[in-house]
C-alpha cells in the first residue's frame, strides 16, 4: 500500500507539462482561474489610460449622446478535463452602488484567446491568480491546457462614476466550482455637456428692453436652447460673452448686459462682456435643460454679432461614498471636444 502511494507521487512530474497547476487528477480537482481582465471598445482597451500608466482597467463614458459603455470581460481558465468545462460566469458590482449584474463568459477559440492576452498583458491589464505569473498562463494557452473565455457588459453612460468589482468563477463538468478570482476597474468621473444649439438669435429689440431667447427641454431643437449631460457625474455651466462690439460709455460702463438661466429654476444670472458666470444650477447625468439667455442693450444701433464661450465644472459624484474611493483619478484632460464651445450670438436693433 505504501509502496503504490510513493508510485503516484513520483510518477506525476513525469507526466507534467508547464506550471504545476495544469496538473490534476482524473478530473475531479476543479478548475483554475488563472487570470482575469477587463476592456473596453475603445481600441486601445482602456479609454480612460489609453498609454497604460495604471495597473488594471480605466474606463471613460462614451460621451456621444445615447450611446452606452461596452465592457468586456475575459477569464483564462484551466481545468484537467480540458474541453470539459461547463461554464464560466462573471459577476460585476459597483462598490456603494446598486448595479449588480452576473454573465455568463463565452469561450473564445485559441487564436483569438492568444492575441487577447497578449494584448492585455502587454496593457498591464491582467490580474492574475497567486501564485501564476504571466509566462506560465501564456505556457498554458499555447500549449491548450488552458482556455480564454469572454463576455460583455452595457450599460448607460449615466451609470454613477467609481469602482467596479470582478468575480470569476469556473466550473467543470463534475459541477465543481473553482475559487473566484476578484478584480476591479474604475469608471472614471466625466461630465459630457452637450448643447443643441450653436447660436443664440436675441432677433431684434429696442434699448433699454430686456430680450428673451427661451430653451426648451428637447435636444435637437437649436432654435430653443437645451443643455444635456450623458456623462456619469453632475455639472455646471460656465459661460463668457464679449461685447458684440456695443463698447462702454464715457464712465466706462458697458452699453450691453446680458442675463442667463437653466433648468426650470427662476435663478438668473445678470452679467457684463468678460464675466466669467458660472450658473448655480446643476445638470445632472442624464438630464437634459432648457437654457434661457437674454440681452440688453443701452446704447447702439444695427446689427451685431459676437461669440460666447461655454465650458463647464464637473461635480463629484452622486454616488455617496464615492470620494472615499482610493484610485478614482479624474483625467486631467478627459479630450472632451465639448469642453469648451464657442457659439454666435446675433441682435438686430430695432
Ligand atoms: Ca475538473
Ligand atoms: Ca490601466
Ligand atoms: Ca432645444
């Protein structure tokens, strides 16, 4: 009896190829989750790091109107039953958040698991299982005693920034489940203001009367003003306005002043050419407002035109707890082309 279990224990080395964990019995040790990573569409796997300075996945909202975020998630998985194993399932959930979601992951065929780990190795993407370094999961993929495996996620871009948490779990045909493997990735803060209108027509008024050009809460409707944000953390408006070329007069005080509001709110804000406004009122992910903007004028004639530039300030996230959040970076430049617009604003006098 001795002398069989001394057989067995030498015998294995014989038979092993690659890293110790491939080895198992007749299948009845359950699967191995090697690594775990997550990407997103973007073509450079993550859009919030697209050169790859932080360890795991940063993601960015779309920033494009309806559309959603698409996050894939892949598993490096190895069982001793091989094509044996059954399922590979992922759960994602937001830390102090109520998005909770389980997936079921796909296995891709060997070229395309390959090139996806190469990638994201190289991407510093990859969050391996203890004890596994990248060359030994590379080992095992190439010679097919492990398996990549993939499923994906959308969800709104309004979907509250912070930090998500990964967990896969395998299991074999004999139901038995592997340990799950953790990771997380950040759904990094952006604000995306986007404005359907790209000129303000104050049409024609008499001095000294104050000119109304009132929004409306539909996006697409120019002639109305409306501001909406498909980012994932609130915003406000900053606005600046130049003269229109109606100058000051002899005490120096502007022949022109101008008078903004958002949303439904009777707030307004009265102010000069060259005031930097940065209007009370908050837009929040997912909203979209009506922009009111008005003109006086106290000295002029005929027609003008002149630019206002409008940018914004993005607030910290509404999901509470979210400022705790270690490695929450918030891009320094997030290549927003929204950040800053400059539009036309036109007045005939009467
Ligand atoms: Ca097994
Ligand atoms: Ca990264
Ligand atoms: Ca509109």
């Amino acid at each position: 009896m001795v002398s069989v279990m001394l057989i067995v224990i030498m015998i294995t080395p014989v038979f092993a190829e690659g890293p110790v964990v491939l080895q198992g019995d007749d299948g009845g040790s359950p699967p191995v989750i090697l690594g775990i990573w997550e990407q997103d569409l973007s073509g450079v796997l993550e859009d919030g790091d697209s050169i790859h300075s932080y360890r795991g996945a940063q993601f960015l909202p779309p920033c494009n109107g309806e559309e959603r975020k698409t996050v894939q998630f892949y598993a490096m998985v190895t069982d001793r039953n091989g094509p044996g194993l059954k399922a590979v399932n992922g759960e994602i959930q937001q830390i102090n958040g109520s998005y909770h979601e389980t997936i079921p992951l796909m296995r891709v065929s060997e070229t395309d698991g390959i090139g996806a780990a190469e990638m994201s190795g190289a991407a510093n993407l990859i969050h391996y299982s203890i004890g596994f370094s990248g060359k030994d999961v590379m080992t095992a993929l190439r010679n097919g005693t492990a398996s990549v495996w993939k499923g994906e996620l959308t969800f709104p871009s309004t979907l509250n920034a912070g930090i998500f948490t990964v967990s896969v779990t395998g299991t074999d045909t004999l139901d038995q489940y592997s340990v799950s493997l953790k990771n997380s990735f950040a759904y990094h803060p952006v604000a995306c203001i986007e404005y359907d209108f790209t000129s303000v027509n104050y049409g024609s008024a008499g001095l000294g009367t104050d000119k109304w050009v009132l929004g409306d809460d539909v996006f697409g409707t120019g002639d109305k003003p409306t501001v909406r944000n498909t980012g994932n953390v609130p915003a406000r408006i900053r606005l600046t306005q130049d003269d229109m070329d109606f100058g000051q007069d002899m005490q120096g005080a502007w022949n022109v002043k101008y008078n903004a509001r958002m949303g439904t709110s009777d707030n307004t804000s009265l102010y000069s050419p060259g005031d930097n406004v940065l209007i009370s009122e908050v837009v929040s992910q997912g909203s979209i407002e009506p922009m009111d903007f008005s003109i006086q004028v106290f000295r002029g004639t005929g027609s003008h035109a002149g630019s206002m530039i409008l940018g914004y300030d993005s607030l910290p996230s509404e999901q509470p707890g979210n400022d705790e959040l270690p490695g929450l970076l918030v891009p320094e430049f997030p290549g927003i082309k929204e950040f800053m617009e400059s539009i036309m604003q036109i007045i005939d006098l009467d």
